[in-house]
C-alpha cells in the first residue's frame, strides 16, 4: 500500500554530509518502491546547483524538495513556520511517517505534540550522545534539554541507528531506549555508484591527467586530521619508490588540506599525490569508477558508518579503511576490502601494498565486494528495511 512520508533535514545535497547523503538515498528508495516523499529542508550556498538537483530529483523519481534559506539562530523557527505554511497544523494527519533525518531535526522533533511524535521516526547518525549528555553546553543543562530530548526519544515511533555500534553507544548512556533503538545500515543509489564504462573511464582520466596504465588509489572525506590522510600518505610513501607508476587522489576540503599539502611536498612525493577539492557527489561517482583501490583510513572513534566505503564497493573498488568504530560494519575484511590499524603506519603500507601488487587478490575482493553491496546495501534494501521497521511498530 502506498505510504506517504515527510523526510525533514538541515542537510541535503548540494550540502556535504553523511545526513544529507541518508536523506537522499532513502527518498530516492522510498520512491522507487511506489510511496510518495516530500523533502524539507534548508537552501545553502549554491542556489542553482541545489535547484538543479531538485528539478532531477522531480523528474527522474517525483520527489517534492521543499527548501528556505535559513538563519542559523532562527533555525528551528523557520523550520516550523514553513511546516505550518505548507502543510498547515494539522500537518501530522498528511503524513504515514515523518523522518527526522538529521541532529537538527531531532531537536526540532522536541517541539512537536504527540500525535506528531506517535509518526515520527528519529535518525541517529553519531555525535548526538556527545552533544546533549557527555558535553552539554550550560544551556542544555539550565533547560533541562537532555531529560525532554530523551523523553522525546522515547514517545517517537521509532529510532534508528545507522550501525550497530552507533546503537550500543547511545544505549551504554540511554538504557531506557534499549527496546526503543533499532538498527538499520545505509544503502546507495545504484544509478549513480556503478562500475563504470569504458568510454566514461577515458573520459575521466583525461579530465584529471591520468594515464591509463597506472594503478590509482583514492582517498574522499573531509579533510581533518582524524580522517587519517596524513598515515595513508606516510603509507603510500614507504611504498612508492617500489612501486613507481601508482598514484594516490585524495578529494575532498578541509583545514587540514595545507598540512597535507606539504607533508607530500617533505617526503617529495608531490608528483604522486593529485589533491581534488571537494566534489560533487556525480563527479566523485566517476573518480571511483576508475580507482583500483579506495583507501581511507580514520582513526576517528566516532565514525558512525563508513558510507563511503559501499559507494566504492558499488563501483566494484576493493578499499582499505582504517578498523574502528562503525566502519567495521560498512567494511568485511578479506569481503570487500582490508580493514587495518589506522595508528600502525607500516601495517597499513603492507597492507596498501598487497593490494596494489597481488592482482588477483585485488580483483577477488573487487567480486565480493560488489556481490556483497547488492545484497544488502543498495537504497532499495534501506528503504524496504525502513519500511518493514515502522510498520512493525504500528
């Protein structure tokens, strides 16, 4: 049967961010599978890019994109007068569901009545616990927020977390929600992250001045210290006199780009490293589609997830990430890819190593990689275990 849901967000592409990349994939799930979707969320920087996604997202799968350019001290006031405005109080009774697909929505779910809450369904995606009960700010402790947001936890529908090691996290802090949180993984767009053709891999590699005989690995975060580009770059350059005709992309921004910048240039290596700024979701599509490997090692405890890692999975990549957190949920080691210390500088190279020099190894895991995605981590498998999830709890 048809359902109709309502998916709020502050984040949603152009936007970058883990929460806007989610909101996009299950809209995109949820209207393959035959239900309807609206999107409410903020207007950033890039006007015109933003509209164009929503004229293609319009026309290719009829999802309504709502957006308002928002200030951030009036946020939430403008969340629920354009709420008001285009759905009218009465704004629940339009809806089967209402994802609260990001932080910010979450804390704006507080100020709904219980009848909007009974439909609501909170979306964990990491740093919520940090930010209301391990280092609240002095406002949220004189408000008395982490008590509402908790009680709000426990009115909505449902909750979901994208791992299972987000979920022992929050309930380690929130035990009363142990039977409120399920767990649902990410899931990608299948139009979008695919192995790539012959004619799209020419063209791609002539954008960036590559040559079509060396092996490339890529790297794509954010670009902070914790992303752990520094040791994949010491890595890379333990091995790279061994192996000469390799190159290593690694796109993305961040302020941690001009350290990065000139750790290439001290372990003179610069002429091997392609630094990319950030990209668009499209054209980092095409980047993995002609990567032999895809590497990103975090070291960062709080990583959620790991969704980067199915997109390279879904391009048929094999990928090294770094074993902490939730990517060992994103990431099954000798499956998709290698996991590794991200802390232990010649276990990553070896393991970088191996990758590069044992072809049939590489191409082994580039299989089962793939194999592995379409079984459980398309946006279609999302959507339907969403579904399946906040139909359970009716």
């Amino acid at each position: 049967m048809k359902q109709y849901f309502l998916i709020i967000s502050y984040e949603f592409p152009p936007f970058l961010g883990g929460a806007g990349t989610y909101s996009r994939e299950l809209s995109v799930g949820l209207t393959s599978l035959g239900h309807e979707v609206t999107v409410l969320t903020s207007l950033h920087n890039d006007e015109k890019e933003a509209f164009g996604i929503d004229e293609t997202l319009k026309s290719t799968h009829k999802i309504n994109i709502l957006r308002f350019k928002s200030i951030w001290k009036l946020f939430y006031f403008q969340l629920f007068y354009h709420l008001i405005k285009n759905f009218g109080k009465d704004y629940f009774d339009k809806f089967d569901s209402i994802i609260l697909a990001d932080h910010r929505a979450t804390k704006f779910g507080m100020l709904f009545f219980k009848k909007a809450l009974v439909k609501s369904v909170n979306v964990f995606h990491g740093g919520e616990i940090d930010s209301f009960y391990l280092t609240p700010n002095r406002y949220l402790k004189l408000f008395g927020i982490p008590g509402k947001y908790e009680n709000m936890l426990f009115h909505c529908k449902a909750n979901i977390a994208v791992s299972a090691d987000l979920k022992n996290k929050i309930v380690t802090v929130l035990p009363s929600l142990n039977h409120k949180i399920d767990v649902v993984l990410h899931g990608i767009d299948t139009d979008l992250f695919q192995p790539t053709t012959k004619n799209k891999k020419i063209s791609t590699l002539q954008k960036y001045n590559l040559e079509k005989r060396q092996l490339i690995i890529l790297s794509a975060s954010r670009l902070v210290k914790e992303k752990g580009q520094d040791n994949l770059i010491k890595a890379f350059s333990l091995i790279k006199d061994e192996i000469p005709n390799t190159k290593l992309i690694i796109a993305g921004d961040g302020n941690y780009i001009n350290a990065l910048k000139q750790q290439t240039a001290d372990l003179q290596i610069q002429n091997s490293v392609l630094f990319t700024g950030n990209l668009a979701r499209e054209e980092l599509a095409s980047l993995m589609g002609i990567s032999d490997i895809f590497a990103m090692i975090s070291r960062r405890k709080e990583e959620a997830f790991g969704l980067v890692f199915i997109e390279a999975n879904a391009c048929k990549v094999p990928v090294l990430a770094g074993a902490v957190a939730g990517v060992v949920e994103a990431v099954e080691d000798n499956v998709s890819g290698l996991l590794t210390d991200p802390n232990n500088i010649l276990e990553v190279s070896d393991k970088l190593k191996k990758l590069i020099l044992e072809d049939s190894f590489r191409k082994k895991l580039s299989e089962s990689a793939y194999k592995r995605f379409k079984q459980g981590f398309t946006n279609l498998v999302m959507a339907k275990n969403t579904i399946n999830l906040i139909n359970g709890k009716g």
